[in-house]
C-alpha cells in the first residue's frame, strides 16, 4: 500500500502555484504497525533510486536499543546522530541503533547497492520487543525508473491476420515446461550446425517471413564473428528433435545478420538475423509470427504481462529434450531481477534486455537459446482467453545464470531476454 504526495510552494506575493522537488511515495513496511512509514523520492537519478527513508514514531526512551534487518545489502545512516549510534553486524545482517538520548522517533536513510534494488525491512526489535510482525516488501519496486536513453512512438495499427495465428485446432495452453503437439508453435525453428556428415542442434529462432528468421546473435558467431552461413542449416515445422515430424521444411542459410553492436563478453545486442536461400512455404506446421510493438501494451488484459517459450532445452534430469517443449513464464520488473543475484545480473541486465521467469525450477535453459518469447495478444482489447488473436515475438532466449555443479543453466534463476521492441526499425529495415 503507497500513496503519493505532491508538496507544493506559494510565494507570498504570487498566486502562482509551482512543485518544488520530486513527487514522494509513502508506504506501510509492517502491515502490523502504522506508526512505521517509508518514504521514496521518485524521479531521482538511476543510482540514486535505491533508497529511501524509514520513520518509527514513537517516544524512544535513553538508552533504549532498536535493532534492524532487511532483505539484502543496505547501508543506513543516522538522520541525527547526537541522539543515537549506529552499528552493523554482518554475522547477522542487523544494524543495532543505541540511543544515548531520549527522541520522539527515529528517522533513517536505508540505501541498497548501487544496483537499483531497495533493501526491505524484515524485523524491527525495540528493547527485545518485535514492532514489525508482519513484514512487507516491493512496494517501491514498480517506482524505480533506471536507465532509460531510448524512446519510440509506435502509431496503432489492426490486427495483423498473416502472422502469429496457429492454423491447428489447438486446446488452452499448457504450463510449466509441458510438451507441446505439431503446430501448436509454427514459427518456432530449428538450428543445426552442419560439419561434413555430422550434424548437430545448437539454438532456436523465430520465423518472421518466408525468408528471414529472428535468433540470438551468439548463436550465429564465434567471438564475435559470424559463422560461415553454409555450416548452418535451419528447420521449419520441427517438433521432434530427432526425426519424425509432419512436415518439416529444411532451408539454407544465405546470409547472417548479427547486430554491428553486438558484444560478445556481455551479449549486449545479442540479436541476428538469417536470410534463408529459399522461402519457406506457409502450411498448418510453418507460419510467421508477428513482431511486438509497444502499442499492443493497451490490448493486453490487466495484470502482469506473461510469454510462452518453447524448445529442446535440458529438463529437470538435465537430458536435451527430444520433443519440443513450452512454458509460460511472467515478465518481471528490473528490481526483482537484480535482488535475485546482484552480481551476476548487475554485469548483464541493461535498457536492452529484460528479466522473465519464475525462479523455482520452471526456466528456459541451454538448448532454448536463440528462440523467442512470444505473447499473445488478443483481437478483443482486454480478452482473457486465447479464442482470437495473434502471437507476438516479444523477446529473444539470451542468457541465465550457469548451476555451480554443471555447465548448465540453472533453473532456479531468471532468465534474461534481447528486448526485441528496441531494435523494431533495424529489424523491419530487413524484413521482407
């Protein structure tokens, strides 16, 4: 629960009316206790927007002790410290504050790492009593703007009727890395390395036309370079891995597009594009999808925004799947995802990508890499069920986190996804 509070100046000798600083945001950090509030500032710049302030009223008696904990990092400072002493204890992740001098209240800056994310209260103890029974947390998350250098105006266009439409009759979709049947995701693609007679899975991509699929750029490189196009080779209407489809289309690849601005290191940009030798001909096992916009946020139903991904990735037994596989995931805030492992998605989370997933076992992992997370978007602005309307690619398989005992993916951590509505124009200035 927050509230926003605009403060306001009136000159004497005006009637003008004009803000001075940035709005504030007030919340309740202990469901239990009102007379603790936390204030955010918003609108501050992105490595000022991990703080905030935490304010017990109360009368706090000489030599009364108040002991806090939060849920990651924090740094706390002391709004007057001629009252009080502050001391950490990293054994314990608590700060201990000893007052020397009787105060009506306490008033602290709590700060995170410089990463964006807000540490939450979890326990509030004062002279061995607890005052925040009920901890909450989040509440400020969705206040946290970051880095944002790149803005796009997209005009409303109708529903697009050639792409992202299943032309198999096909039931409500299934959750949670389930199999899926033939034609359930007709614009999802197969790439295989080929070296002489040997040929071999790497990555998936997405159809978008007859002849130019949508994948990951570090799936079409090595250091940086793009792989010669003839070692790849592209497979439309794939469901089984090894064998056995309905009716599979085998294209060759003619050229490889990876972004100019594509890094390696930290697969910033990691999107690539491949022309294919021949068109693919469209039937009920190979259709394109749609390419996302940011003006289908309005026709999506209320609520967080959740994506389908699909592929051969290694399941729960750590076994390349044979048959493809989907899951439907959310589209989580930056916040969240940088308070999951600071250190790993500090160095890889930026304006480019975006974090989906749930963190508790259900993931895209090795193997999906390079295919797409599409969202269904329906022809009836707001319509919760999937009779009518179309898929849209709206991000790109990138990275996750690797497990400690495996060079694997680990399934417990959120995966990051290329932002496929920030490079809309150079993907159109190729499309067909």
């Amino acid at each position: 629960m927050f509230w926003l509070l605009l403060f306001l100046s009136m000159p004497n000798r005006s009637i003008q009316v004009g803000l001075v600083g940035n709005p504030l945001a007030h919340a309740y950090p202990c469901e239990d206790n009102h007379n603790i509030t936390a204030t955010f500032e918003s609108g501050l710049p992105p490595g000022e927007e991990n703080q905030y302030y935490l304010n017990i009223k109360g009368t706090i008696q000489k030599y009364s002790q108040i002991n806090l904990k939060f849920d990651s990092d924090a740094t706390v400072v002391l709004s007057d410290p001629m009252k009080a002493r502050i001391t950490a204890y990293t054994n314990s992740n608590s700060f201990n504050v000893r007052f020397f001098k009787g105060s009506p209240n306490l008033n602290i800056n709590v700060r995170g790492p410089a990463t964006g994310t807000i540490p939450y209260v979890q326990s509030i103890i004062l002279d061995n009593d607890e005052i925040c029974n009920k901890p909450s947390s989040g509440y400020f998350d969705s206040l946290i703007e970051g880095v944002k250098d790149t803005a796009e105006i997209t005009l409303t266009v109708p529903a697009d009727q050639s792409c992202g439409r299943r032309k198999v009759v096909h039931t409500e979709l299934i959750v949670h890395g389930q199999p899926t049947k033939s034609g359930d995701w007709p614009w999802h693609v197969a790439l295989f390395t080929v070296e002489g007679n040997i040929v071999k899975y790497i990555c998936g991509g997405t159809l978008l036309s007859k002849t130019l699929v949508l994948t990951a750029a570090h799936c079409a490189s090595i250091r940086g370079n793009a792989v010669v196009p003839k070692s790849l080779s592209v497979i439309l209407g794939k469901h089984n891995l090894i064998g056995g489809d309905v009716a599979p289309q085998e294209r060759e690849v003619f050229e490889i597009i990876l972004h100019k601005e594509f890094d390696p290191r930290t697969l910033n940009n990691d999107i690539a594009l491949l022309k294919l030798k021949s068109e693919a001909v469209f039937d009920d096992y190979v259709q394109p999808a749609c390419l996302w916009q940011s003006s289908l946020y309005k026709k999506l139903p209320s609520g967080g925004i959740y994506g389908s991904v699909v592929g051969w990735g290694f399941d729960h037994q750590d076994i390349l799947s044979t048959t493809l596989q989907q899951i439907t995931i959310p589209i989580v805030s930056e916040a969240t995802c940088l308070k999951s492992n600071p250190v790993f998605f500090h160095n890889k989370l930026n304006t480019n990508k975006f974090c989906a997933g749930f963190a508790n076992g259900t993931s895209a992992c090795n193997g999906d890499s390079g295919g797409g997370l599409v969202v269904f978007v329906p022809d009836v602005p707001g319509a919760k069920t999937q009779e009518s309307g179309a898929w849209h690619v709206r991000g790109i398989v990138s990275t996750t986190v690797s497990r400690t005992d495996a060079p694997i993916c680990d399934p417990n951590q959120y995966t990051l996804f290329t932002d496929v509505a920030k490079y809309r124009r150079w993907i159109l200035s190729y499309l067909d």
